[in-house]
C-alpha cells in the first residue's frame, strides 16, 4: 500500500516516548518519499518539528498559513506556540 496522501489526527496522543520517535521517524520518511501528509495537532512544537507548512486555525477559520520559518519571521516569534498565542488573544 503505498497511499500519495495520509491524514492524521493527533497521531501522538498517548502514546509512549518510544513509539513517538517512531511515528515521527515514519512520518519523516513517508514525506522524504513524495507522500503528502495533512497532520491535525494542538502541539505546535511537533508541528514545528514535522511540517513545511502550517495552517492556524482558530474559532473555525484559517488565522494564519505559511512555512514555519517563514511564520517566526513575519511574526518576530521565536515558536508557534507564541504565535498562536498572540493571534488569538
């Protein structure tokens, strides 16, 4: 089976240190392979770990889009956590 797009929702949720690495590292290697991969997570720092792009939404709408370098920048944010907080207060 070899899928052009996954989706996934919270893929770390209770899940062990150990299995973490690995779904990361699956995750990882699946992009390295063309796969595009849409990942649904409140943990802004696994966003900022995996993605080359990311979507905030809050309230139901779309906030702010773009690389995360690219985000940080605009923003003068060090993390996406900060950002998050600052557009949504």
């Amino acid at each position: 089976h070899s899928p052009e797009v996954i989706v996934i929702d919270e893929p770390m949720v209770g899940l062990d240190p150990k299995s973490v690495h690995l779904v990361k590292r699956i995750l990882k290697e699946k992009s390295k392979e063309g796969v595009t991969i849409f990942l649904s997570t409140h943990t802004l720092s696994l966003a900022e770990e995996l993605a080359d792009r990311v979507g905030i939404i809050h309230k139901g709408r779309l906030i702010a889009e773009g690389s995360v370098e690219d985000l940080k920048e605009i923003s003068k944010m060090n993390n996406l956590t900060d950002l998050f907080l600052e557009l949504t207060q």
